[in-house]
C-alpha cells in the first residue's frame, strides 16, 4: 500500500507541478487519441474558373471568391465510419476532380470514391474499401459545448504520420444560423477536413472554410458539430450534391414574440402549395416554438428537399396547423 | 483501495493547483509572466541601418528583426536573412536600454541562421530547452519585433502552439508553430513556457510577410550543433583527413580569399603547431580551430619544405 | 517552497518506482486522470470567466449617410453602468447617422450618443433601460506581458443573435505608442484575434475584469484581418475621461507640443529638439535643447515613456516636469493644452 503511494507521488510530482505543463500533456493526449482517424487525402483537381458567391450566406465551395487551388492538393480528412466512410471539407475538391487517394497512417493508399456533397456545411463524403476496419474516433457532445471550451484542431495536411495540433477555445456556438461553431484555433489548411477534439479527445467537431471573407489567419475558424454531421451522413451517403429544402417564404429574422410574419410567399413553392399566405404569423415548427426569424432560419437550413414538417400558423384569429414536404430552390 | 488512491490524489490535487484556484487566481498567468520576465532579460531587437546613419530613425526601409542572446560575452543568435545585406551596421538593442554594433561571427545558409558577436561581458543568456523531446501540442511563446510597434526595445510575444515537428528534405527538422509570426519577428527566439530556448524563428516559407498560422523555427538542439562551426573562426585551408599521425596537417589546398593566404601559408606546408598547441594531425588541428572564433589572432607554426616559419593569421567568419 | 517537495517527492518514490508492470500501469493511468482534471480545471476557469462577463458585450450598427446613400457599418461596445451607458470607439460611430445597439435575445435598440473623445478613439453611448449587466473596471497600471486576456466582439458581422465572439491570447506588449489621428499613446498589445468588427468591444483578463477596449490592429500588405497583433486603449486612460464622457462632453487630450529626435548616442532622458510656438511647453519656457529627466516625478528614459504618461491625460491637467537646462536641474510645472 505504502509502496503504492509513494509510486503515485513520484509520478504526480513528475507530471504536473506547472499547470502549463499538465495542459499541454492534457493536448498530447488527447491528439494521441484521434491520431489515427484523421487521415490524409491527396485531390488531383483540375480548377475550373471560379464563379463569383453572390450572397454571403450562400458560399459556394467552387465558386468562393479568392481562395485559388492548385491542380493537386493534400489535405485532411476524418474517418466517420469503420467501413470505409470519410468526411472532409468540400472546398478541398473544388474543380474537376480526377482522383482522390486517402493515405493511412500507416503509409497505405486507397483510392476513393467521392459521395455526396453538403454545400450549406461545406461537406463532402468519401468512400474507400478497406480491407481492415478503419479507426473511428470517439464523439463527442458537442450540443453540450461552451463558449470557452478548449478544443484542439487537428490535421493531417502536412504530414500523413503526425498531425498538426493547434489549440483554441469555443468562440461562439450557432454562427452562420446554427449551421458551425466559431473557434480561435488557427483553422487553417493545415487542418480543415481534419478533426476539432476536446480536452478527451473526443471529435466535437471538423473544421471548415465557411467564408473567405474572414481569411485563414484571423483568429476565427468554423466547425461543424459532430451532432449536426451526423445527422447529414445518411444525405451524404447518396452521390451528388445535397438538395436544400425550400419553403418559399421570406421573413425577418429579429425577434418574434408574436410569431413570424412571413412578408412573401414564392409562388409554386411547398409553402404557396400548402395555403400560406404574406401576412400569416408562423408560431411552430415541427412542435418546437418559433422565437424569432432566425430560429426558422436554423430550422429550415438543417432540412433537406423533400422532409416533412408540421407548421402551425396564426391567419387574423384562427391558428391552423399544416403538415408539409418541403420542396427545392428553384434554378434561377 | 480505491478510495486510498483517490483521497491521496485529490489531496496532492488540492495541495498544488488548487492554492492558486481556490483562491481565484488564474494558474497560468503565474507562469507565463514569468517565463516573458526571464526571456525577455536574453531578447534583443536588431536594426540593421545604412552605412554612416547616426539617427536611429526609423522607416519602411529599415531592416529589422529580433535576436536572442546564448552567451554573457555577447553571443547573438538571429537568422541571416536580416543581417546578410552588406555595407550595413548592425544594431542590437537588449531590454537594458543599452546599444550595441554588432559584426558577425558566422552565418549558415543552410538553416538561415546567423551568429552576433556584440562587445558586451554582462549580458543574460537564454538557456536552452531540449527540442528533440517536444511533441505537437506543446505551448510555445514567440520573442519577436512585430511591425517595430515597440519602441522602447521589448519584445512583442505570442502565444501559440507547436503545431508539428516537420522534416523537409536537405534539412533537419524544424519546428512549425501557429503563434503569430510577422515581419519583424524573424530571428527572435521561440520558447517553451518555461522560458527555455525551443528554436529560432524563420523567415522561409512565408509567401506574405504577415502570420499565417505556418511558421517555422530552427529547433535548439540543431542550433546548438550549429553553433559549433558558427562560432569557430574560419582559416581558409583544405586539407584531407588522415587518422595515422604524421607530425602536423598537411595543407592541400589553400582558398586564395581565406586568411590563410593573406598569412602567406602556401599548399603543401605543414602545420605543427596553432595557437601554442602542437598539432599532430589533421583532426587535431580541427579541435584547435573549433577554440577560437572570428576575428581571433592566432600564432601559427609552419613546416615548408623542412624549414620552421612562425606566421599570425586573423581568423575571418565562415561564408 | 515547491522545489523541495518535488525532491522529497522523487526521492522517496524513486526506489519503488520499479514496482510490478501492472502498478506502473495503474499509476499511469492515474496520471493522465490527474493532468486531464488539472487541464479541465483550467478551462473551467476560461468558461466561467466568459460566462460572467460575456453579456455585457454588445453589437453596435451604425448608418452612415455618404452623398445621401446609406451605409451601414458596425462594431462592439461594452456595458459600463447598468443605466444603459455603453462605451466603444469612436470610429465606430463617427459620422454615423444612426445608430442601435445589439443585445442577446432582443432586437435592435436605437442609442443615443453621449460624449465623443475623437483623439483617444472613445465614444460613449446610452440605451433605455435600467438592470443592464456591467463590466467592471480593472487596473491596467498593473498588468505583465505574458498575461492571458480574453477579447470580446462581434468581428465581421457574425452575430445574427448578437452573441459576441471570444478570442483568448496574452499580453503581447505594454505601453505601445500608435500614432496617428487617433492617439494611442500607452496601449496594450495583444495577440487575442481582433479583426474588423472588434473595434469597440472589451478586452478582460482572466478575472473578468475589464482592462481595455479593443480598437486598432496592425495589417501589413492585404486585407484587414488579424495577424495576431491588436492594440487596446487602457482602462487607466479611460477612467480619465469617463466621466465628461457620460454627461455628453467632447473632451480634448493633453498635448505638450515639443519635438524629440531619437539618437544613437545615449542621454540621461530626453532632449527637446523643437519646441511648437503657442504650445503649453512653450508657455512654460521649455527651450530646445533641454532634457526632460522626470515628469510628475517618475524617470523619464525615453520619448516614448514620456508620450505614455502625457497622452493618457485630459487637457488642463497641471503637471511638473524637472528638466536639466546646461547642467542645472530645474522644476517646471505647466498646465497642459490640447493640440489645435
């Protein structure tokens, strides 16, 4: 027993007299943890022109202002399933791509297939065959995140053995409408596609270029949690690009104590065809009460083309409730 | 059992983190002042001005970057992009508030990192921490002159984290750090939050020159193998390797720009004896060299065609 | 008093550190739990500062009417007193038009615009209400480089709900002189993200308290984003003109008016090189070529310090400067001007 106590002092009083210290073996840790399910992917693209992003919100991945890459890339990816299913941010295969090789930490190169593609999330899956199972990390909570947690960003972009670490902290949760979280970790190439752990080492998260606007070095990097991509994975799973869902109606996103009004209505849209009307005050959606325009907003981004949903609405005195299939942006 | 284990840790938990957090003070404040106090003591700001410039004003021209101090005789480490241009005066400027000219004792192109001599006998060196045990992960503080924003010579410091150990081909390993490095840091030291030398900071890869979160540093441990042919003197003879002894080094070839043709030392003669040591074999003269530094007389003995001949030679910095 | 417990502790445990394979495994494990809690214990004191304070930081939109366009534009700002005064740049809001307040949880709020420090890039604004939570202020007098601060804000417009964004860095700098237009004669220099947007919004240490405003940060070639090098007008400065501030004065900055040329040679102090006519050094008979040794009885060492102390003073402020004129130390004492 003795024996014991004197051993936990010794190794105590090695390990953690600096709290610098013990944070920073508190990083090694946990990037020793999800080391192997980052992996990296090497991209033959050829760029094709980019078009210009016309609406902040809307940032398309091909078209996103100045960010310029090259033929061939090496990038991050993060395994999200043992059977060969790897997730990484889209930007990474803009253009025409040609090839796509996810290299293991062990050196082994598989080639793979690209599936669907999120361009509200900025995400794309990836499909290899493995003969062995691949190293799923552990998820964490990330709907239980706060302002302040520290997370670290990891990547394989530079070096297919070791990751890049960086760390940061939470900077704000629900940005561009609730679709990522903000950090202070250096996002960077380095590590986008990569995985964003707590102190566990539990993926809370995978870093994405959401805006060009804000550069890669300014101290504001975006995520998207682990709760909202897996959710997106069976979407993802089809190839091609994920369809959003259209409700055809606009409205402002301040606060709504009363509901909110919906100022226009598309005509032939899934909302026109359910009977709304410019004026109607929306007051639930799918049970969950609509405190404001920008709680629909989140809502309506995290659905797809053709899910249902239930609103209840107020016309004059009357309150209605509508069940719905949400239909599609309209090329135009 | 259990509870033994847990009780003792919680104890040793409560003893020595908790004091600083049961009293509501933030633990690594502590440290990290601390670490800034002690490095910025071996931190020097470095302008390198224009050939007869007696103001120190201060422009866009103007080139300037950061240094560490490794030696109380005044021994300057900084990378060589700043201090190459010639017909130039090096400044260095330590947190003192004193000034010094500085000369340079060598430069490796290699890695981009060059040796300062200043004259100064009381300087406070940095000591150095062992980078070849350092994982990505690790805290580290940069030591630099961002933009010149300080003007009264203390450094700017960021924190950030060594990202990655990286190896690139034809080097050794350097250190990638996501601090913020700008212009004006380049040169400066990168430490670990203790305070201890991890690296110097590259100006290389930098495409623009502000932070990218990508920046590199020179670990310690490959400084400190650098720093032996830095500091020692350069002669400007070539010589081959022999291991039997044969009473002296052969001198086969001699650089017609070296000091050693200034000296008068032709190819073929033997030397015998440097500096008051007698030199047996090429290897050993090697070891005798690696004693004196540049700018350092030393007392030569020569064996030409069996005669004796004493000769001095002015040793100059390595190219 | 740490040092001799860690040798107690290696030398007591040494001789049973070669224990069975299985101990040192458990031990191991305990280890990492020991340093895993160690870690959390220090992100829990992240979280909970943020948390306290983290409502106190507001989104302002301002309007500009440029050729009679409107432009809209905005920036942070910082609750100081819970009668609804809110404290920001006055960048921020220069010529706007109008202007509202962004607060968590509600719609925009119109703001009045109280006082306007034009030169020390401080505004001070006012909202109805009462109950607003306040930042508190701290002593910016006594901060280390190395210090961890936390900076506040809404950069590049992110918050649609008006939640601020939150960087963490360290002191970079102290005393930094940024000239220009705007003044900041004695900020603090940070490495905590501040981008385009921040300007206005606090910056904390780790204890919450309120240490500077964020306004101004360094860019080199490209776009206005962080390069991990911002600047922070003080609390010290602050608190000197807060007061004219919220009772809706304009207030002017304390300006000597003399002229330095930084050498290379060394001097005790700083010597004049010009004295500006009609200045207050002027009116107080300081001449070209004296050296300023002390002011309000600290050393003086260099222009820059002695910048430090004057630009962070309202103008009429009296003060005594002791000078050295050919050999013979002499006491001045002068009230300062503002620069016209």
């Amino acid at each position: 027993m003795l024996r014991k106590t004197y051993l936990l002092v010794f190794l105590f009083f090695s390990a953690s007299i600096f709290a610098n210290e013990a944070l920073e073996k508190a990083f090694q840790l946990a990037a020793q943890k999800v080391k192997n399910s980052v992996v990296q992917l090497q991209v033959e693209a050829v760029p094709i022109r980019p078009r210009r992003s016309f609406h902040f919100f809307r940032t398309n991945p091909r078209g996103s202002g100045d960010v310029r890459y090259l033929a061939r890339r090496t990038v991050s990816g993060l395994v999200v399933d043992a059977s060969g299913y790897i997730l990484t941010d889209a930007n990474h295969l803009a253009g025409k791509v040609r090839r796509v090789e996810v290299i293991l930490p062990s050196g082994k190169r598989l080639r793979a297939k690209v599936l669907g593609q999120d361009l509200r999330f900025n995400l794309a899956l990836l499909q290899v065959s493995s003969s062995k199972p691949l190293p799923v990390p552990s998820w964490g909570n990330s709907q239980n995140l706060k302002v302040g947690n520290f997370v670290l960003a990891i990547g394989k972009a530079y070096d297919y053995r070791s990751p890049s670490v960086s760390w940061g902290i939470v900077s704000a949760l629900d940005r561009f409408s609730g679709r990522c979280l903000q950090t202070d970790a250096p996002i960077s190439p380095a590590n986008t596609g990569g995985a964003l752990v707590n102190l566990e080492g539990k993926v809370v998260g995978i870093p994405v270029i959401m805006s060009t606007r804000v550069g890669v070095n300014s101290g504001i990097g975006f995520a998207i949690p682990t709760h909202i991509f897996q959710k997106l994975l069976p979407h993802l799973k089809k190839p091609g690009i994920v369809k959003p869902a259209f409700l055809g109606v606009s409205f402002s996103i301040g606060q709504a104590p009363q509901g909110v009004k919906l100022e226009t209505v598309v005509p032939n849209s899934a909302a026109q065809k359910a009977g709304l009307k410019p004026g109607d005050y929306l007051l639930t959606v799918n049970g969950q009460k609509l405190k404001s325009g920008l709680d629909l907003r989140k809502i309506l981004l995290n659905k797809v083309a053709g899910e249902e949903i239930t609103l209840t609405y107020r016309r004059g005195k009357e309150t209605h409730q509508i069940r719905l299939k949400l239909g599609q942006r309209p090329r135009s | 059992m259990k509870r033994v284990w847990f009780s003792w840790f919680s104890f040793l938990f409560c003893f020595f983190v908790s004091p600083l957090l049961a009293q509501g003070r933030f633990p690594l404040d502590l440290e990290y002042t601390a670490a800034v106090e002690r490095v910025s003591r071996s931190f020097v700001s470095i302008y390198v001005l224009p050939e007869g410039q007696k103001s120190l004003i201060l422009d866009r021209n103007t080139i300037y970057g950061a240094g560490v101090i490794i030696d109380r005789n005044g021994l300057i480490l900084t990378c060589s992009r700043l201090v190459e241009k010639s017909r130039h005066t090096i400044y260095v400027f330590p947190t003192t508030g004193e000034r010094f000219q500085a000369k340079i004792l060598g430069i490796n192109r290699q890695y981009g990192v060059a040796l300062l001599k200043v004259a100064a006998s009381n300087l406070t060196p940095i000591s150095f921490a062992d980078s070849r045990k350092v994982l990505a992960g690790k805290l580290s503080l940069k030591f630099g002159n961002a933009f010149q924003t300080s003007k009264d010579f203390t450094p700017s410091v960021s924190v950030g984290t060594v990202s990655g150990v990286v190896r690139f081909p034809s080097l050794g390993p350097l250190l990638r750090t996501d601090a913020a490095v700008n212009q004006g840091d380049f040169g400066g030291p990168l430490t670990d939050s203790k305070g201890r030398l991890l690296g110097i900071l590259l100006p290389i890869w930098v495409s623009s020159r502000t932070n990218t979160y990508v920046s590199y540093a020179v670990p310690s441990h490959t400084l400190q193998k650098l720093l032996v042919d830095l500091k020692s003197g350069y002669l400007g003879i070539l010589m081959t390797v022999e291991e039997t002894k044969r009473g002296g080094a052969l001198i086969e070839e001699v650089d017609p720009a070296g000091p050693a043709a200034k000296a008068g030392i032709l190819r073929g003669d033997i030397i015998v004896e440097f500096g008051g040591v007698s030199i047996e074999s090429t290897a050993e003269l090697v070891r005798a060299l690696r004693k004196y530094m540049a700018g350092d007389r030393v007392q030569i003995l020569l064996r030409r065609r069996g005669e004796l001949f004493r000769t001095y030679v002015i040793l100059s910095r390595r190219k | 008093m740490r040092f001799p417990l860690v040798w107690l502790g290696v030398f007591l445990g040494l001789p049973f550190s070669f224990g069975s394979s299985s101990l040192l495994a458990q031990a191991k494990t305990q280890e990492r739990r020991a340093i895993l809690e160690q870690a959390r214990a220090i992100e829990k004191f992240f979280i909970q500062t943020i948390e306290k304070v983290r409502p106190t930081v507001v989104v302002i939109r301002v309007e500009r009417k440029i050729g009679g366009i409107s432009r809209f534009g905005g920036g942070s700002g910082v609750f100081i007193d819970k009668n609804g005064y809110i404290l920001t740049n006055e960048h921020v809001i220069h010529q706007a038009s109008r202007i509202w307040v962004g607060v968590p949880g509600k719609n925009l709020i119109p703001a009045k615009l109280l006082g306007v420090d034009k030169e020390g890039d401080l505004a001070v604004l006012k909202i109805p209400g009462k109950n607003w939570p306040v930042a508190q202020f701290g002593d910016s007098q006594n901060l280390k480089v190395g210090q961890w601060v936390l900076a506040m804000g809404n950069p590049f417009s992110l918050a649609e709900d008006f939640t601020c964004t939150v960087t963490k860095g360290i002191i970079s700098g102290l005393h930094r002189v940024q000239g220009g237009i705007k003044m900041y004669g004695d900020a603090i220099q940070t490495d905590a993200g501040i981008n385009p947007g921040n300007s206005g919004g606090p910056l904390f240490d780790m204890y919450g308290k309120l240490i500077g405003i964020n306004g101004r940060i360094s860019i080199r070639e490209g776009r206005r984003v962080n390069v991990g090098v911002g600047y922070a007008i003080p609390v010290h400065q602050i608190k000197n003109f807060i007061e004219p501030l919220k009772r809706g004065e304009n207030v002017r900055h304390a300006f000597l008016g003399v002229s330095f040329s930084p050498e290379l040679k060394k001097v005790k102090g700083v010597r004049i090189q010009q004295v500006l006519p009609n200045s207050s050094a002027a009116k107080a008979g300081l001449r070209p070529g004296d050296v300023i040794i002390r002011f309000q009885g600290q050393p003086i060492r260099s222009f820059t310090r002695l910048q430090n102390l004057i630009s962070v003073l309202p103008a009429g402020t009296k003060v005594t400067f002791t000078i050295l004129r050919n050999g013979v130390e002499r006491k001045i004492t002068v009230k300062l001007g503002y620069r016209r």
